[in-house]
C-alpha cells in the first residue's frame, strides 16, 4: 500500500507525482542497523513536483537509513548546485545548497503524517517512499532572496542593474546640495534651535 500523493511536511501544492520507485526504499529483510544510500538528484527529480525554479540541479544526496526493532530513522544529507536566476537581474547564477533532514517512521493503524519530523506507516508496509521529504529539504534550503555573488561584489555587469542605479534615489549629500524652499529651511532650524 502506498501512502497518499503529497502527504507529509509542509509543502503540499496538490499535484498528483508520477511513480518514481527510485526513492522508493524497501526495508523489509533489511538487518537491525545502518544502511546507506546515495542518489544524485537532477531536473527530472523537480518536474514531477511541477517545481520549475531550478533551471539545472546537481544534488548529492546521502541517506541513512538506521533500522531499529520498532521504528526507522532516516537521515537526508544533500549538497551541490542548484542553477537559479538572480531574483534582482534575473541573470542565471550556481547556487550552492546543502542540508541535513532528520525523521522517524513508525507505524500504526493508519498512514499519519501530519507531524513533519514523524511518519507512521500501517502495520504491514514494507517499503517508505521519501521523495516528499528529498524534495522538501532541498527547496527549503533555498534561501529566501537569490542575489547573484557578482551582484554583491559589483562584478556583474547587467543591464537591469545599470537601470536600477539610474533610477535609484541619490544620496544625502545629493539632498543636501539641492536648493530647499527657504520656508523649509526655517522650520528645520526650530527643531535645531531647542
């Protein structure tokens, strides 16, 4: 039995997935103890979450799976290039992601994962898919603004950003130097002359 579509963590945009059995991780016969994993994450892994602000991914991703007698620990540990457009020039940039996920599998009557640091599976299931979880960790990771490293070196030369500074206002000493309506000047000098 396999657990519903989008079931589990925090971002759940209702798209129905294809199968995709390579995150799919049987653990029955498994021994009592750790067993690892690694997958290479790419676009393809995106597009079945209909995720499209990657334009290219490059992600290693470890998982260790620590089988115990009554539950599972699972430990997602990712890194690598994610290729975004900057989010001020919208000049394509690598942005380097890594993470560490941590969530226990148990199990009972029922498949709950309401709780995103917990999945309980019905008695009887032999294998956890962790797709959800991959897929959460890794955008999660993101951080909130995506500024091209050139961007804050000065190093980049863009279009956009030679018109961001044609139109940005000047400084103060620009203010300073502008010519003020002398009524102005007058009330400035009785907040000055207390």
């Amino acid at each position: 039995m396999h657990p519903p579509y989008l079931q589990g963590g925090c971002l759940k945009f209702g798209v129905k997935m294809k199968e995709q059995r390579d995150f799919t991780i049987p653990f029955v016969g498994l021994k009592i103890g750790i067993h690892t994993y690694k997958f290479e994450i790419n676009n393809a892994f995106f597009e079945d979450f209909e995720y499209d602000e990657f334009n290219n991914t490059n992600v290693h991703l470890d998982v260790l799976l620590d089988k115990k007698a009554t539950l599972l620990e699972f430990t997602l540990d990712f890194k690598g290039l994610v290729n975004v457009n900057c989010d001020i020039t919208n000049e394509p940039y690598d942005q380097g992601l890594s993470g560490t996920y941590h969530f226990v599998v148990k199990f009972g009557e029922a498949f709950n994962d309401e709780n995103e640091d917990l999945l309980i599976l019905p008695h009887g299931s032999h294998e956890v898919d962790i797709r959800q979880y991959i897929y959460e960790s890794i955008v999660l990771a993101m951080p909130a603004r995506r500024i091209h490293p050139g961007v804050a070196d000065g190093t980049l030369q863009s279009d956009i950003l030679d018109k961001l500074e044609e139109l940005s206002p000047k400084g103060q000493e620009d203010e300073e130097n502008r010519s003020t309506d002398p009524r102005w000047d007058d009330l400035k000098k009785l907040l000055t002359d207390k």
